[in-house]
C-alpha cells in the first residue's frame, strides 16, 4: 500500500509539472486538489501549487499593469493565501518556500504593492540565488522575480535626502536585474520554444538598453543590444527581435559616429573536441543562466558603423516582410494594421540609411517587396516614389548632363519611366500632397515629358491654391518651369509668344511670393533674356545673386549679360563673374567654356588656349573617375541644377539657343549616325564611336573649342589635330564637320570647305553658322 501510495503521488507530480510547463493551470489546480486530498503530507506542495495556478490563470486574462491595479487587489486574494500558506516551516521543508515567495513578489507588484514585493524578494534571497541549471518552469519564475525587482525599485520613489552614493548603488542594482532577467527570459525562450514572454518579461528586455541610455552609456546599451542580438532565436522572440534590431540602429545612427563607434567581438568557438567530431556546434552558452549564442565559423561580423546599421535594417527588413499578413480579411484587420506599423518603421529607418550612403537599389528593392502586403497603404507608395524619382535624377559629376532626355530604351529611360507611374499611383492615394506632384513634375522635366510634368504641376498649384499653402511659390514656378521649357520647344510664333507669357506670369508670381527663392529668381531671369529684356534679365540677375552668391546658373547668367555689354568695366565684370563660379564649381566644365571664349575676346589668345587645355584635362580626369565609379555611384544631383543643366554649344551660340524640335530630331540623328559609325568604317584604339558617353561628347566639344581657339590664333595644323581628336570620338557631328570646314577655309582650300559645311546641314538642317559660312563662300 505504501508503494503504491508513493508511486500515486510521484504520478501526480509528474502530470502536474507537465500541466505547469504547457501552462495548462486549469488542469494543475485540479491535479493539486486531489494531491491534497489523497496526500495529506504534501499539503504545503499542493498549497503553492493550487495558489500558483490561480496566480497565473488570472494573469493570463488581465497581466500585470497599472490599470488592472484594482481589480488584481479584488480577485487576487484567494491566491495570496495559498501562496502564504506554502511560505511556512512546513513549505521550507517541502521546498516550496521559495518559489511562494517569489511568487507574492509577482501577485504584490500587481497589486500595486511595490514595497510589499521588495520585501518578498528579499526574504526569498533572490540576488543571491546560485546560479545553476532550472527546470523550464523556475526558469520563467527566476526571470520575472529580477524583472518585477527591477520595475519596483523604477516605480519607487528615491527619498531627497539619499546620497549619491546610494543612488548609483540603487540604480545599478536596478540594471542588474533587468540585465539578469533579460538573460533568463531568453534562455526561458529558448528552451520553451512554444512559450510567450508575456507584457513583464518583454518590458524587462527593453529596459536596460534604455536605462544605459538615459545615464549617457550608449556602449553599455549597444552592448546589451547586441547580447540580446546574437542569442539563438526563438519562435517567441522573432517579434522582439524586430524591434531590438530597430532600436539599436536607431542608436547608432543618432549617437555613435566615427571614433566613438566600436564593432562587436566575434564569439569565440570552442575546438571541437576529438578527431572524430565532423561537426562544430554553431551555437554557445557562457554559463548556467546564460542564453545560447551564434557562434558559426564563418560568421559575419560588422567592421563599422555602416556595416552594422545596413545589416541590421536589411535583416530587420526581412523579418517586418515575413511577418506581414497578407489576408485582407476584417478578422485579422487589426494584425494586419500592426504588422504594417512594424514593416514601415523598419522601411523609414532603411530610407534614411540608404540615401546617407547612396544605396538607393537596395532601398527600391525593399519597397518593392513590401508592394505585397501594402495595398493602399499611402506612406510606403510615396516612400517608393520618392526613392524612384531620386534613382532617375541624373548622378553628379563634374560635367552637366546634356539637355536633351535619355533615349527610349536606355536605363535612364526606364527609371523615368518607373518613377512617373509610381508618383501616379502614390498621388491617387495622397490626395492632397502637392511635393509628391512637384516631384513627380520634375522627373517629367527631366525624362522630356513636357506636357505630362505641366500636368502634375499644375495639380500641385491647385492643391495648394486652396488651401494657402506653403509650397505655393514653388507650385508656381514649376509651373513657369514646364511652360518656359515648353516655349522654347515651340515654332509657331504666336503659340510662343502666349507660352512664353504664361511662364513670365507664373514665374513673376513665384518670385514676388518667396522673394528668397533663388530658383524662381532665376527661372525669371532666364525667361526675360529669352524675351529679349536683358535689363530685366540682369536685375533678376543680381537678386538672384544676393540671394545665394554661389548659383552657378546665375553666375553663368551674369557672365553671358555683362559679355552682351561688349567692353570696358563690364567686361572686367564678365570675366570675374567667370572665375568666380569656376571658384566655385571646381569640378564643373561651363566656367572654363564661359572663361575662354571671354578671353580670347578680351584677355589673350594664349591665355584662352591655356584655360582650354585646362578643360580638356579636367573632361579626361572626369571620364577616368566615371568609369572607375560605374557600379557604385553614392553622389546624386541637387534638385535645383534641373535648369542650369541645360548645356550650350559655345561654338555656336545661335545653335544652342533653345532646346528646338529639329535640334532634338538632329540630335537623335547625329546619336544614330555616330553608332553607326563606330560600328563600321572608324576603327583602331579609341576612334570606335558607337554608344559614346556624354562625357566622350564633352570631350569633343573641348577639342573643338580648342580647334577654334587655334583657327583665331592662325594655328591651322593645331586646329586640324584638333578636329581629328573630336572626329574619333564624334565622327558624324556636324559641329565636327563645321569645325572642319572652318579649318580648311584658313587654308584657302575652298571645295573641302564647301562640301564640309553642306554635310554639316545634312545633319543638322537649320544650323546658321554653316549656312552663313555657305553664303560666304559664294
């Protein structure tokens, strides 16, 4: 009968502890009740039993915050006496004591009992418990004790009168705990893999990162994020994961830079033991209450800082798109809206790691992953239409992009293209965010898109019309923007002249609403010297130069209007205006075109052909740095260089007056004719011209230039070489064959000549210099 009695209750215990780890407390309050009833003896084990799973049955339904206070006070009672009852003599001897009293630590801190937990945690000894191995269930109960400890010594008041001393004492004692309990919740997880941390434990996992923070330790807080970090994950912790990774690149974005950052330490493996062991552990734990740790051989470890945060927001970036909920169902609305929250904070902190560092294919990638489970979701269709408007602006360089759009087909084609339906799609869904349509706009401009970027702007102007907003100064020159640029398209000359008025209108309105609008200063200045009012140009001029001394576009305006003045003091003003934006625009092409032809009108020939050489030097240089940076271009143009893009051909001042419709047919001509050519007849190193670069265009307009300079110095042989170097990179431009008929007229070799400038029609109808070259001739 003993025997039997004996191997009854060690079943009872058995099926009770399972019960306890399952957190099936409904069946173990059960199980304990009849413990009690068949084994008197173990009463005090079934006294904590009964009461820990009335404790937890209740926290299960209402956890342990401040707002069920009250109620914990109420419903709670019943098990605050079993719990006492299991802290008596006959609960020591039992074994139960213990885990009572850390138990009536938990039950008075719901009860809003702080001090009265503090005491419990100090009769059950809790800060010098031994650390060694715990069943899973002490596991969860050890790890609650530190975190509640924690939580009530925050939620104490410190009296004034305690000293500093005390103070730190108190407070590291208070990150200890959370430190220790953030340690055992991961082992608890990690061992319980079908458990949940609960709203105590998770609040203790935060905590102490953030209380490093608070007290200034930001390496005491990178470190506890990444203890946290490199812990094996559990099915419970993905969650959490997330938002660690999240916070701990928040932080070291916002607080650790340069010097101050130091990168982790790679874990160390143990060698395996043995020959025969074909298997290393990938995993490693430090002590008894220490969680599992990677620790792979070929573990990825972050040398920097940008290393660091790229990997975790990418690895965050996985996790938010994993756990997306992609059903649209009402029933899981409200998980839905929650991992949407998560997927775009991620998606926010990625936008601003990647534009800092110019990885903006890694950001479009993610956006458009997260297309998946972001359907009408307004703020992730936007970001998306900013990244891709920001992918098809044209990189910086040292030279201006030229004026004419990409052709179809290319990749900056496409990227336009991409970038205009999404700012579409994203203003459908923001119906009255005018800088989306600004954006949108400006892409237009730059793809070639007239009609369609007057369309989005003026959308724009209507949004912000109605409601007096901010950017309606900058809606109005956009608008002035399209129709200026949609003037100098036109012929017809009444069209032009009514465009033309449109876009001094809106202009005029831009500028007198931001008169610190240097953009609209000097889109107005631009428009009134296409009109012909070049004393308006210069006014507008000058304003736009007070506004912002270092605009390069009005720097090369006031260079080109005090030229048109022809001599004297305003050519010294000419000159300087010249050198002053070479000044400032080092790497820039335009100041060393402006500044030689100035020269060579009123310096010295010599001293043009000099700053020439020097331009040439600097396409070359440029082209050398372009193709070494291919793949990995980090630098992108500012938004307001969309005009002062625009190139000239300073060989001809009458050709590149306007951006025509017969100079962009000749310019996909001479673009068809030169792929050809480098395709066919024009061989040998460096002569191939087909699918030349715009730098290799600026190139050869340097050449040219310098031919021109020769042709005025009477160097004929030198212009010829001259011309060849332009011909191998631009064979069938007609500024090519201009230029060559210009250097075999100084040879009085009139037949080539003739025949040079009738080719240069050929390609380029409507060219002036070659016809009055012609007329000449005759």
């Amino acid at each position: 009968m003993t025997s039997r009695s004996k191997n009854s209750v060690r079943s009872y215990e058995t099926e009770i502890e399972k019960n306890r780890e399952e957190s099936n407390w409904k069946k173990a309050v059960e199980l304990a009740q009849q413990l009690k009833s068949r084994s008197p003896q173990h009463e005090s084990l079934a006294h904590f039993l009964i009461g820990e799973g009335k404790l937890e049955s209740y926290f299960e339904e209402w956890p342990p915050i401040k707002e069920n206070i009250e109620r914990a006070q109420r419903e709670l009672s019943e098990a605050r006496g079993y719990l006492t009852l299991a802290t008596d003599e006959a609960g020591k001897k039992a074994g139960v004591a213990l885990d009572a009293h850390l138990l009536l630590g938990k039950l008075n801190y719901a009860c809003g009992a702080y001090d009265e937990a503090l005491k419990q945690y100090n009769l059950a000894e809790l800060s010098t418990l031994t650390e060694k191995e715990l069943p899973v269930r002490s596991l969860r109960i050890v790890a609650e004790s530190y975190a509640i400890k924690g939580l009530c010594l925050e939620q104490n008041a410190i009296p004034s009168s305690t000293s500093r001393y005390k103070q730190a004492e108190r407070e590291t004692e208070m990150i200890r705990s959370f430190e220790v309990s953030s340690e055992l919740t991961l082992l608890y997880l990690q061992r319980a893999q079908a458990a949940r941390a609960g709203a105590v434990l998770e609040t203790a996992l935060q905590r102490a990162p953030l209380l490093h923070i608070r007290a200034g330790r930001l390496h005491c807080a990178i470190d506890r994020y990444r203890e946290m970090l490199t812990a094996v994950e559990a099915a419970s912790t993905q969650a959490l994961r997330l938002t660690l990774a999240r916070q701990l690149a928040e932080v070291l974005m916002r607080g650790v830079t340069g010097q101050v950052y130091k990168a982790p330490e790679k874990v160390a493996v143990m060698p395996a033991q043995g020959t025969l062991t074909r298997r290393r552990e990938d995993h490693v734990s430090e002590g008894p209450w220490k969680p599992k740790k990677y620790a792979a051989i070929n573990q990825f470890v972050p040398c920097n800082e940008y290393e660091e945060v790229m990997l975790l927001v990418l690895v965050g970036e996985a996790m938010a798109a994993r756990d997306a909920v992609l059903s649209q169902s009402a029933e899981f609305e409200a998980a839905r809206a929650h991992a949407l929250r998560n997927a775009i904070a991620v998606l926010d902190l990625l936008a601003l790691v990647a534009v800092r560092w110019g990885q903006l294919a890694l950001l479009l990638e993610s956006l458009e992953r997260a297309m998946k489970f972001s359907f009408g979701c307004a703020h992730i269709w936007r970001a998306r239409a900013l990244a891709a408007a920001a992918a098809a602006r044209p990189h910086a360089a040292a030279y201006h992009p030229p004026a004419h759009p990409p052709p179809p087909g290319s990749s900056a084609h496409s990227a336009h293209v991409r970038a205009l339906c999404v700012s579409r799609r994203a203003a459908l869904l923001c119906a009255g965010d005018a800088p989306l349509r600004l954006l949108a706009a400006a892409n237009c401009y730059r793809a070639g898109w007239i009609e369609e970027g007057i369309e989005m702007a003026e959308e724009a102007l209507a949004i912000e019309t109605e409601k007096s907003g901010p950017m309606l100064a900058r809606c109005h020159l956009y608008v002035g923007i399209g129709h200026q640029m949609r003037g100098q398209k036109l012929n017809a000359r009444i069209e032009k002249e009514a465009t033309s008025e449109v876009s001094l209108r809106h202009l005029v309105q831009a500028a007198r609403l931001d008169d610190n609008d240097h953009l609209a200063l000097y889109h107005l200045a631009v428009q009134y010297m296409h009109l012909g009012m070049l004393n308006e140009a210069m006014d507008a001029t000058r304003s736009c130069l007070s506004v912002r001394a270092e605009c390069g576009g009005a720097l090369r305006l006031a260079a080109a209007l005090w030229a048109c003045a022809g001599a004297g003091r305003r050519a010294a003003r000419a000159l300087h205006a010249a050198r002053l934006a070479r000044h400032h625009y080092p790497n820039a092409e335009w100041p060393l075109w402006a500044l030689s032809a100035l020269q060579l009108v009123w310096e010295s020939g010599d001293a043009a052909l000099a700053t020439g050489k020097e331009l040439l030097r600097l396409l070359n240089s440029a082209e050398a740095e372009a193709e070494a940076a291919a793949e990995e271009r980090v630098a992108y143009a500012e938004l307001d260089a969309l005009s002062d893009s625009q190139h000239d051909d300073t060989l001809s001042n009458r050709d590149a007056a306007s951006i025509r419709a017969e100079s962009a047919g000749a310019f996909r001509a001479e673009r068809a004719l030169s792929e050809a050519g480098g395709t066919s007849a024009v061989g040998g190193a460096g002569c191939g011209a087909g699918a030349h670069s715009p730098l290799q265009a600026h190139r050869a307009h340097a050449w040219l230039l310098l031919a021109d300079l020769c042709l005025r110095l009477d160097r004929t042989h030198a212009a010829a070489g001259c011309v060849a170097e332009a011909a191998a990179l631009t064979p069938h431009s007609h500024l090519v064959l201009y230029t060559r008929g210009l250097v075999h007229a100084a040879r009085c070799e009139w037949e080539e000549a003739r025949a040079c400038f009738q080719n240069a029609l050929a390609i380029h109808p409507t060219h002036l210099d070659s016809m009055v070259q012609l007329e000449i001739g005759q």
